[in-house]
C-alpha cells in the first residue's frame, strides 16, 4: 500500500506545482487555498468513481479495454484521442519551462546567453532522448531523481516557511478582472490533480482489494493538496501575490525571486535544482508515455529507424508549440485541462451511467446520482473556463 500511495503522490507531484503561485497569484492566498480543496475534492471522487469501473470491469484490464466494453469503439476513439493531446500538451508545457530554465542557468553559471529557440532543441534532444531508451532506463532514473526532488521540496518549505509574512498573505494581488482570474487559475489546478492514468495498473497491483484501493486513493491524493498548500504559503507569502502576478507567468522569474528571498547561497540552488527536478522528472514520464502510445499507434517496428519515426512523431508536434509559445508554461498546461476532464470526468461518467443499471456486485463510490451530475457539471466549468481564457 505504501508503495501504491507513493505512485498516487509522484504521479500528480510534478511540474505541475510550479505553476501553481503562477496561476493562482491574483487569486490572493484564501481563494487560491479554496480553489485547491475543491479541485482536489473533484479529483478524489472522479478517481473512487474510475475505481469502481474498474473493479466491476473486471481486475487487469487497462482502461483502453474497459471503455472498449462499455462505450465502443467510438468512446475508444474518443479516449485515445483524448490521451494523445493530454501527452501532447503536457509535453509542449515542459518543453517550454525546461528551456527557459535553461536558458537562466546558462546566464546565471556561465554568464552565456543562450537563445530560447536554441535552448528547447537542446532540451528534447538531451531529455527527450531518454524516451528512445524504454521504460528500464527511465524508470531507474525518474526513481532517483523524484526521490531527490522530494527531499529539496521539503527543505526549500521548511527554510522558507520563517520567512512568510501574514501581511503578505492577507494582501489580494492588484487585478484588473477577478473574474479572468478565476478563469485562468482553475484548469491549471485542475490538470496538477492528474494522477488517474495509474489507477488501472494499482487495481492489479492490490489484487482488486476495494478497501485498501480506496485508502490508496484517497492518502495518495491528499498528499499532492498538502504539498501544493505548502508550497503556495511559502510562494505568496514570502514574495507576495501582487508581484508573482506581475512576472506574467514566467518560471525563471519566479525562481529568482524564491532566491532572493531566501538571500542564502545553498538554499538559492536547492530551489533551482528543486525547479529542475520537478521539470524533469514530469517530462521523463510523460515523454515515456507518449512514446509508448505513438509506438503502439502505428505499430512501428522495434528497429533504430522505427525507432527514430515515433520519437520524431513523438517530439516534432510539442516541439513546434514550445518554439512558436516560448512563454506558454502556465498557458499550455491550462489547455491540457480539457483533455484531462474528458478522460477523468466526462468518460467515466458517461460508462458508469452504462454500467450501473446492469447492478454488477461490488464497490461504488458514495454520491449516486447527484455525484455524477455534479462531477460533470463542475467538468463542464474547469472547460469553459479554458475556452474563455483561450478567447
């Protein structure tokens, strides 16, 4: 269990928290904290709510096959096709903060300035080759590198939270629209919740066992909310919400000023490393993913040129959006808000309404009806408020 709790937590703690003070700022702290405990709510019910297809479905089959049973081929089309731009864009989005990280470090140890262009080739062709590699080596190297991210995480809060000041805190930023504020802010919350893509593979895992699922999902999630808390604490209430908003969604910029704050040489690179690792350990799995997905899509062969194909297939389409949006991080990874609601909400929605009138024995998630309404309604918000924010 205790090894399935940590899948939960690592699969939604990633790049996604960096984002967050970015999303968040012009919120204020009590709103931001708000929208955090309803977001992490809707996702606790949606995952409880996949489990119990899952367990009905039958114990080892991935999801793929379940909506396959329940929805066709067309809900298999529209899933796939939902995975595939949900990769798509979480890749871009890493794309984009990687290489403006990178280019800080590049002015900051090496006094180089280095062109973004430049810098997000360099960055998916270093990392994104670890996706050619297979799961094996990424695997060894994400267990590594999470493990170190989580240990900075943890002193970079601990060092920082002295440093909060209440008054801080209780100051709103300066913003001309709250409304475009909320609008802005929910899908990225929304998408730093995304840990359901590993709840088929622990059904296995546990053997199907309905209870120690159900304290794994449940510790496993609440875990990511406690963090994400922490880290906007430390965030808004030692920069302040005011001028986080005014870096204008820009990571490096948030980075330096988490260093400046903290005015001591270790920390200062505890928190840059800490940046890094989130980033990279995000775009390991991710990119891994994708290119499992592109590689099982057009079947290529396990040869070096099938091999190059669909890491071309796999890298050429974010790679052109990271170029083109040098400054889309917060953007990109909002917009991978809706795919996520269509694979997490909409779908298991729509195959629970399929399978619950055929009364199979087994788990259910509380709520009834009005639960599933409600889900969707709130999936149908965390959309719209991506399309007013693209408009």
């Amino acid at each position: 269990m205790l090894g399935s709790i940590a899948i939960v937590a690592g699969t939604a703690i990633g790049a996604g928290m960096l984002a967050l003070p970015l999303a968040t700022a012009a919120l204020g702290i009590i709103p931001a904290l708000l929208l955090l405990v309803v977001i992490w709510g809707v996702s606790a019910y949606t995952s409880l709510l996949m489990l119990e297809i899952n367990l009905r479905s039958g114990v080892g089959d991935n999801v793929h096959s379940i909506t396959g049973k329940l929805l066709g081929k067309k809900g298999q089309i529209i899933q796939g096709a939902a995975f595939l731009s949900l990769l798509f864009a979480l890749t871009a989005a890493y794309l984009t903060g990687g290489s403006s990280l990178l280019v800080l470090k590049a002015q900051n140890m090496f006094d180089i300035t280095l062109n973004n262009q430049v810098a997000v080739v360099a960055f998916t062709l270093v990392l994104g080759g670890f996706a050619g590699l297979g799961v094996a080596w990424v695997d060894k190297v994400s267990r590594l590198l999470f493990s170190l991210m989580i240990l900075l995480l943890i002193v970079v809060v601990l060092f920082l939270l002295p440093e909060v000041s209440l008054s801080q805190l209780a100051s709103d930023a300066m913003t001309d629209s709250l409304s475009h504020s909320w609008m802005a802010a929910i899908p990225v919350v929304f998408t730093s919740f995304g840990f359901h893509v590993c709840i088929a593979t622990l059904v296995r895992y546990l053997d199907g066992d309905a209870v120690s699922l159900r304290k794994v999902l449940m510790i496993g999630s609440t875990i990511p909310l406690a963090c994400y808390i922490f880290w906007l604490l430390v965030t808004l209430g030692t920069v302040g919400g005011n001028d986080v908003n005014q870096l204008n969604g820009s990571l490096p910029a948030l980075v330096t000023a988490l260093q400046d704050i903290a005015n001591t040489p270790w920390i200062s690179k505890c928190i840059s490393l800490f940046a890094d690792l989130a980033l990279v350990t995000s775009f390991l799995g991710v990119t891994l993913s994708l290119y499992d997905f592109v590689a099982e899509l057009t079947r290529a062969k396990p040869t070096l040129l099938g091999r190059l194909q669909t890491w071309l297939l796999t890298f050429m389409p974010p790679l052109l959006c990271a170029l083109y949006l040098p400054e889309g991080f917060v953007a990109v990874l909002g917009f991978a808000a809706v795919p996520l609601v269509v694979m997490i909400i909409f779908l298991p929605i729509a195959m629970a309404l399929r399978q619950r009138p055929l009364q199979l024995e087994g788990y259910q998630v509380a709520g009834g009806s009005l639960g599933l309404v409600v889900a969707g309604i709130l999936g149908a918000v965390i959309i719209a408020a991506q399309m007013v924010v693209a408009l």
